[in-house]
C-alpha cells in the first residue's frame, strides 16, 4: 500500500561553524548587558545564577549581526518555498534577535510559541552533551488528544506519532522551523556554558509595501 505523508511539519537543520567564533566575541557584550539589568542584577543578589536565563534586547538592526541575520534570512525563504510557499508574494521582516545564555545552575526556557511569526530559528554558540537542548512538540491538536502508546524503538528514529523530540547540538547548529511550534529547553546544570541565538521572521505581503 502506497503510504502518503501528509501534513508534516519541516524542521531543517545544518552545521555551519562560519559564524561561532565572530558571533561568541561579538555577543560578549550583549549578555554582561543583559545581566546588568536591573532585575537580573536583583535575581543574582538573591539566587547567584540558579535558575536565570540571560537574555539580550532585540539585536535585529545591530550591524553585528547583520551578515548573519542576511544568512538565515535567506535560508529562511528557502525553508518557506520549500513548504510550497509562494515566495515571491512576500517581503520577509526579521521581526526578532536575540542572544541567549542560561545561568550556571538551573537554567531553562519554559514551552512556548512566537505569535504571528512564520520562521524561527537558533543558532548554537556554547553547548556540548552537558547542556541543555531544544525539545519540540507535535503541533497537532487532534494528534495530541488521541496519542496511543508507542512500541520501544531507537530514539535516534523519529516516527510521526512521537508527541515530542528533541535535538542535540553543537556549537555551529542552525535550527529552522515554523513559528507555530512549540518548543522549550530542558534543564541546564551548569556544567558547561550554554550560549544561542535566536530569531523570528514573519512573512507580509508584498501588496502592504506597495501602499
């Protein structure tokens, strides 16, 4: 019997080191910033770094990254017209740069989505088998409601029915995927820095800028 699959959800992936180096040195500044808010800096006086999640403000218009944000901006128009997008339809707005880093205890990032966003994406600076990683759930309501139990299999193998997966990265992963999934980080112990980016584009009309 024929087997269709139907309704799947792409996530691309590719190990490119060309910007690990720049983009460490670069974000150096963006995270003592970050951990020079006034918040963080109240966290650190009463927990240390257990539990926090660095996070820079939106870095989309700084010249820093702008031959990476050119990059991915690129390979996200390509991730969309390979979904069977029209893309020529569309001007593409990164609406959304950030750098990220957990705390050298406890550091995680809670399940969520990006509203209104039609590309995501990170990209790993620090980690190793040590740290934490991306988990991504199955989009599907109907699924979700009716998920049956699964045979043992290698976790190395990804079946449609999984409720979720997750990736292990490297310094230099880039990771693509639709707005609408829901992602999180597991839990970080510390033991190595955990350092990533992570971007947002949305996709408008063409016929919006024309007006």
């Amino acid at each position: 019997m024929e087997k269709l699959n139907c309704f799947s959800t792409s996530i691309w992936h590719e190990q490119n080191l060309n910007f690990v180096e720049s983009l460490n040195k670069v974000s150096n500044k963006y995270i003592k910033e970050a951990k020079n808010f006034e918040k963080n800096k109240q966290h650190r006086k009463e927990y240390g770094d257990f539990g926090i999640s660095y996070h820079s403000r939106n870095l989309v218009e700084e010249q820093d990254f702008i031959e990476f944000r050119n990059y991915v901006a690129n390979k996200s128009v390509e991730y969309l017209y390979d979904q069977g997008v029209k893309t020529d339809r569309y001007n593409y707005l990164m609406t959304e740069l950030w750098v990220q880093e957990f705390g050298k205890k406890a550091g995680h990032h809670s399940s969520h989505i990006h509203g209104n966003q039609h590309v995501s994406g990170f990209y790993f600076l620090k980690c190793g088998p040590e740290t934490s990683y991306p988990l991504f759930y199955d989009p599907r309501n109907g699924a979700m409601a009716t998920k049956l139990d699964l045979r043992e299999h290698d976790r190395n193998q990804i079946f449609s029915d999984d409720p979720v997966i997750n990736f292990k990265p490297q310094p230099g992963s880039l990771i693509i995927f639709p707005g609408y999934l829901r992602h999180e980080f597991v839990l970080d112990h510390g033991i190595k820095p955990f350092r990533f980016i992570h971007f947002n584009i949305q996709a408008v009309p063409s016929e919006v800028f024309k007006k």
